[in-house]
C-alpha cells in the first residue's frame, strides 16, 4: 500500500554542514585560501570487513572513520552504529566535531565514525566481534595521541570498552585513553554518562538567566529517549520544568499535564519503547516536535526541523541535543519568528567536554570526584555560552552562526599559526 505520507525530501547532510560553515565564513571574511582547507575533511578511511555471525555465515559490513581537521589537537568524535550511515553523514559529523571542541575550547581537532549496520538486528556477541574488526581496521588513525573516539548513537561504555581492549591487545599493553565513554571500572570517568544532558541543562540555564527567564514550570517535549534524552528530562525535571511529551524510534507520547522521567524511563527499559505509557496520548516522532511545549529538545537524528514543520514549532528555546537536527532553512525561520535555538556545537558540547576530562584522568592515572567533573563542566559551558551569546549580540546574528563564528575562528587561527606544510 502507497505511504499517505507525503514524500519530503531530506537535504544532503554534508552539503548542510557546508553551508553553515560558508555562512560563518562570509561573517569572519575569511580568506579563499582557508576557506578551502577547512571546507573539506583532512581524512577519510573507508572499511568492509567480514564477521562471523552466530550462525557461522559470514556478513560484510562498511564502515568509515573521518577526520575533519586535527590543527588543534587530536581528532575527538564518536562512533555510530545505524543502518542509514553514509560517508557524507560521517563527514557532516567530523566537521561538526571540529567546531565543537572549538566553541568549547578543548584541544582536540573533529573526528567521527560510523557503521552501517542496525545492531538492534544482531546479537551481543555479533556486535562485539563487528566492534573488534571494525577497531582494528580504523586502528591505523586512533590513538590517545591521534584520535579518540566515543560513544555516539547506539554504541555505549560497552563498546568502548571492546575497542579499547582490541586497541590494547595489539599493542600488548592497556591503552585507556585510546577512547571515552569507558565503563567506570576501566578508566572511564564518573559524569560521563550524564554529560551531554548536564552540558545541554546548563546551556538552557544560561539562556535563562540572559532572557530573564528561569526553568521552573516550563513545558519540554523530546524527541528521542536514549542516553541525552531520558537524562535530561530528568535533569529539567529536577530544575522544575515539566515534561509533557518524549518520542524514541517507535514513537511518541503525550501528556499535557505532565510525564514523571523515571516512570517513562522505567517503561522504556521494560518495553523497549516510552511508546504505550499509560494516561499518554500517542503521538508520532514528527508531532512530537510541534506539540505545544515552552523547550523543544532535539536528542535524535538529523534533518528533524526542516523548513515544512519550522513554521509550526510552538516552543520558544530548541536545545539540540542532537547533532544537526535543524536544517539552515529551518533556522532561518525559527530565527525570523523569535524561536531561540541553542546550536548543537554548543548545546551538546558537554559529551565531548567530559570525554576531554576523561582522557586528562586517563593519561594523569588520576581521578577526579563526580563533583569535580560537574563544576568543570558548568564552567567550561557558561564560558563557551557567554561567548557565544556575545558574539550574538555583538553581530546581530543567530546563536548558531555565532557559535561558528567562534569556533571557525579558533580553527583557522590555529591552521595559520601552523602554517603549510611543507
Ligand atoms: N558523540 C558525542 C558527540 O557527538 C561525543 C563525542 C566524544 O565524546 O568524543 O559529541
């Protein structure tokens, strides 16, 4: 039967990546010949490996791992297990790396990785010998000193944990900070888990606090319940906002007077979907975004906020907690109608920022308390909002074309006082 769905048709990630970066570019009046370097990804390494699945038969999978620009530090980005991987996605995401780390000013350059491969299909013993593989055939680019990566949709603490032991094992000795996001007990760090939702928390109090404004009361909707989600709706929900409606892959739910996290979180865990939680109305993974909220949070894929749902998007602060959720024609609306949009480079930078702890905690052998990590953090955020909010208000741009411009500003800065080799 034909889908009533109407076909929309999703940009080109890579190209979207692009266009923003020329859009801060212009603004910076940066000159051709940087613009060039920092237009495209300095590597790009593309695998198909062969792994043995439980029923003997063996499976090629492809995978890819990119650096954006590494001028300022080691490449830092996650790995992503999804059946819709593409090289480009990859790219957009090394890109997106590079100017994160930026607007955050931690030394690292822009990585990413991804799989195509939907791991929900595979067993646990598939996944950790697809992990195994694919580590060993990125292992020429990662390194504590190289690139490090981390968790990023639907690979966790565990798969870190397998990437770090192969890494180890080739080497005959333990590598911790080869990746982030570890299990505790290895090297991991404590708050990690937490981080991209405490980062994205603490930008949304800065916003507050610059518009006068606090949580307390404010309606959230969110969009996707795995790792930044579920624990920021606990967050806003202990700053007093009120969660009134969540989605993941399967759907989404509706509850105008308000959804307790935990209890939504426990369903999930028991039912693999928030979807069918008792005195919520159902809604679809694209309502959910226009459902009549004050704070709208992104924290699923990309292409979300395009320019056909842009124009009915009722909240009044987007805090993306996923990377790329907003198209640049979507921005342009919501910028036009007064919607704050509180740029993923920024918003979700709290992941990459605690990765940045970790590896510090991992290369010193020593670790930090919990409370030590969070008050880190908030610095490193209100810092990297304040100067982006300046930026904003200095320019009379949007929060995300500031946010490039400082970052784009720091890369190139550092690009040119390295200068060309040879
Ligand atoms: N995947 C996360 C992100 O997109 C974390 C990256 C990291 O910690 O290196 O920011």
């Amino acid at each position: 039967m034909a889908s009533k769905q109407p076909v929309v048709e999703a940009p080109n990630i890579w190209a979207v990546a692009q266009q923003q970066f020329d859009l801060a570019a212009d603004k910076l009046d940066l000159d051709d010949g940087m613009r060039r370097v920092l237009r495209v990804p300095q590597r790009e390494l593309t695998v198909n490996f062969p792994v043995t699945m439980d029923d003997r038969s063996v499976e090629v999978f492809t995978g890819y791992r990119v650096q954006h620009n590494v001028s300022r530090g080691p490449g830092k980005g996650g790995i992503r297990y999804h059946q819709d991987v593409t090289l480009d996605e990859v790219r957009a995401l090394a890109m997106w790396m590079s100017w994160k780390c930026a607007v955050v000013n931690i030394p690292y350059g822009g990585a990413k990785g991804g799989v195509i491969v939907d791991p929900k299909k595979l067993s646990t013993r598939e996944v950790e010998g697809l992990t195994r593989r694919f580590a060993t055939e990125i292992s020429p680019l990662i390194g504590p000193d190289r690139d490090i990566p981390a968790p990023d949709v639907n690979t966790n603490a565990q798969t870190m944990a397998w990437i770090m032991d192969t890494y180890s094992m080739h080497h005959g000795y333990t590598i911790a900070g080869v990746v982030t996001g570890k299990p505790i007990a290895i090297g991991g760090s404590l708050g990690r888990n937490e981080a991209t939702a405490r980062g994205a928390v603490f930008t949304l109090l800065s916003w507050a606090k610059a518009t006068g404004t606090s949580l307390e009361g404010l309606r959230v909707a969110i969009q996707g319940y795995g790792n930044a989600g579920s624990i920021a709706a606990t967050l806003l929900a202990e700053q007093g906002a009120m969660i009134v409606a969540a989605s993941d892959s399967s759907g989404g739910i509706h509850a105008p007077r308000g959804l307790d996290p935990a209890k939504v979180g426990a369903w999930k865990s028991e039912h693999g979907t928030v979807v069918g939680f008792p005195r919520a109305d159902e809604v679809s993974n694209q309502e959910i975004l226009e459902v009549d909220c004050d704070v709208l949070v992104p924290a699923a894929l990309e292409n979300q906020i395009t320019r056909h749902n842009a124009p009915r998007i009722k909240a009044r602060v987007v805090a993306e907690a996923a990377n790329g959720p907003t198209t640049p024609e979507a921005d342009a609306i919501l910028h036009d109608r007064g919607v704050f949009v509180i740029p993923d480079i920024l918003c979700n930078a709290g992941g990459v920022t605690v990765s940045y702890f970790e590896w510090v905690q991992d290369m010193q052998s020593f670790f930090w308390s919990e409370d030590r990590i969070n008050e880190s953090l908030r610095e490193i955020m209100d810092r990297a909002f304040d100067a982006v909010y300046a930026m904003s208000t200095r320019h009379e741009v949007d929060m995300r074309t500031a946010a490039y411009m400082v970052a784009v500003a720091r890369v190139a800065d550092a690009t040119t006082l390295r200068g060309l080799y040879p």
